[in-house]
C-alpha cells in the first residue's frame, strides 16, 4: 500500500454535509469538497499560488499538494501520481535492502549488545 491514498466512497443520503472524498497520509485523512468543480478550482489554486513560492506565506509545496487534489479527478494527473509513487516504494524498497545487505542498522540506533556512546 502507497504513502498517499485516494477515495471517492459512494455518497449516502443520509448525511451530504460530510465529504465522501479525502486525501490519505499515512494515517491521517484530509476531507476533500464534495463537489467537482470545486476540488478542481481548489487543485488549480494550490498549483498556482504554489508557483508563486518565492513569495511569502505560499510556497513550492503547494504545487504537489494541488497535484494530489486534482489527482481525485482527472485520469492523467492519477496516473502520474501513481507511477510516481510506484517508482518511490522501488527506489526506497532496493534502499532499505542496500542497507540490510552492507549491515548498516537503522536509524543510528546501537546494537544491544554494544554499550552506547560515552557510557
């Protein structure tokens, strides 16, 4: 399973206030507007002002963020996000096997039977 996940859950009648479509990062959602228009406008916005990053408050983070949003919606910018996705769980996946391999351990952490530094 990906770092960035995207649902677009069948609505019920019952309740339309809350929105059916979220963002998914790692374990946090964020609620996406219902409304296709508007989630489009809103990734529109994020990319524009996020090319505006030099300035201050906005930044070059907004321009990934508003691809994400518009990946909800439109095929092409879904299938890029996914094949980059697809390409960073590789990339980070052969990583992690190097490290294993050249007996490196994670997160600079001691080995147990080693006394830690200035112990």
């Amino acid at each position: 399973m990906g770092f960035f996940a995207l649902n677009k859950s069948p609505g019920k009648a019952i309740n339309r206030r809350m929105s059916d479509t979220y963002l998914k990062f790692g374990k946090r959602r964020i609620a996406l507007p219902g409304n296709r228009p508007l989630r489009i406008g809103l990734g529109l916005m994020l990319i524009g002002f996020g090319i505006l990053g030099f300035l201050p408050i906005l930044g070059f983070w907004m321009i990934p963020l508003g691809l994400l949003v518009l990946s909800v919606d439109l095929p092409s910018v879904r299938r890029f996000r996914r094949r980059l996705e697809v390409k960073w769980g590789r990339w980070r996946a052969r990583r992690a096997a190097e490290k294993a391999a050249s007996g490196v351990p994670h997160h600079g952490k001691h080995e147990p039977d080693k006394p830690a530094r200035g112990a």
